[in-house]
C-alpha cells in the first residue's frame, strides 16, 4: 500500500496541505479567528481606543495587552477573562469608560 494517510482531528485542521507557487495557503479566508466576535469585537476595540487618553499610563499598558490577546482568543472563558480586566480598568476611569462596558457586554451576548 502506498500514498499518503492523513488523519484530521479538531476544528480548523486541513489535513495536507501542499504548496507549489507563491503567498500564502489560506483556509477560511486569512483573517480567521479575528472574524469570530465580528462587529462586536471591532466596535470594542474602537472604543478601547477612544478611551486610552482618559487612561494612566499603567492602565494602558494592561488594557492593550488585553485588547492584543482579545482579537487571537477563541477560548470563551479566556476571551471572558480578558473582557472583564478591560471593563474593570475602564469603569474605574467612571462615565468616559461606559462605552468600553457596553460594547464587552454586547461582545460577550454575541
């Protein structure tokens, strides 16, 4: 017997992938895990940045590292996580940081 045997196990997984020109092998377009939260993701993100003004410069700091792990993460409780450390920093800052709760909690709904 002869040829190959591939097993796949998991989401996300292609099996063999074999590659005879140039760029990239793509599947599932190349923007894959970061259209998972779509909109919602974005419009947290959007208001993460109008709120870093309002924000010490240690606040900043860890609500950005949490926004950069955000956008990668497909793990709900680890995403979950992530959003509460970001609405936690941005209730403290009071009215200015509203729009960054709002927008976790609508991301988390969907």
């Amino acid at each position: 017997m002869s040829g190959d045997h591939i097993q796949q196990y998991g989401s996300g997984n292609i099996g063999k992938a074999e590659h005879t020109g140039s760029g990239d092998i793509v599947t599932g377009g190349k923007n894959v895990g970061v259209a998972e939260g779509g909109p919602a993701l974005q419009a947290l993100l959007a208001e993460i940045e109008r709120l870093r003004p309002h924000l010490a410069t240690a606040d900043q700091a860890e609500v950005d590292a949490a926004a950069g792990a955000i956008a990668e993460e497909t793990s709900a409780e680890r995403r979950r996580s992530l959003v509460q450390r970001i609405s936690g920093i941005a209730a403290l800052v009071g009215e200015v940081g509203l729009p960054v709760v709002a927008a976790g909690k609508a991301l988390l709904a969907g």
